[in-house]
C-alpha cells in the first residue's frame, strides 16, 4: 500500500481540478498492478467526483449546483456563525468527500472520457489536501 498527500491551491468559488495525473504517478509509484486506489479531500467545502473534464462540463454542473444549492439563500449555518459559505458546505455533503477507483493492469480503470476531479465550493482561495491511497 501507498499513501500520498498532494496540496491543490484553489481559487474557490467552484474551481475544478483534474487531478487524475496526480493519481496515475501513484500509482506508478506503488507499482500495484491490481486493486483500488482511494483518493479523500480534507475539509468539508470541498468535495472529489469523477465527470468528463472539460468546460462545458465544468459549467455546466456548476449550473446545476447553482440552481439546486444557490449561493444565496436563507442559511441556519451563515446566521449561527456569522458565515457566507453555508452553499459550499451543502454542496460538498452533496457530491463528497472521497471517490474509489479499481486498479486494473496497473492503470486507474477509467472510461475514456472519465477524470477525477477536486472541487473547491469555499467562497475564497484555499490550499487543499488530497489524499491518495493505493492499496494492492
């Protein structure tokens, strides 16, 4: 098994970032042929999910999240604490924090058009943790 932690700067605001490059050089680094590759993001603003990478995608699920969790709205969370981020707590509970992947013949059995991603739904910049676990 192998465990990494990767530090991704975001600019929040859902800012979305492939990180399947940082996946597959731990996997290489592991060098397991078979079994799962677990990746989590610390903190509950963000969140880990697989989509097609790209812009229209990008925008679009950020058009959804907008119109199921909008950034404005009537939060407990911003009023208890004198917060403005309720959204991104929501929004993260809702896609989560982690996302498993089997690990076939060495590589990350992803479709082709298949990325993991690290979502930043916090209402400024943050550094984020990822942690990556390549157990065989």
């Amino acid at each position: 098994m192998l465990t990494v932690e990767h530090r991704f700067s975001t600019q929040g605001d859902g800012d979305t970032i492939d990180i399947t490059p940082a996946l597959a050089a731990a996997v290489r680094e592991a060098g397991i042929a078979e079994g799962q590759v677990s990746v989590f993001v610390r903190g509950s603003t963000a969140a880990i999910t697989t989509m097609e990478y790209e812009p229209g995608g990008v925008r679009d699920l950020q058009a959804l999240l907008d119109r199921v969790i909008p950034v404005e709205g009537d939060y407990e969370h911003n009023r208890l604490n004198q917060d403005t981020n309720s959204h991104a707590h929501q929004r993260a509970s809702l896609v989560g924090a982690s996302e498993q992947v089997p690990l076939i013949g060495g590589r990350l059995a992803l479709g082709t058009w298949q990325q993991l991603v690290l979502i930043d739904f916090d209402d400024r910049p943050r550094e984020r943790i990822v942690i990556v676990q390549v157990i065989g």
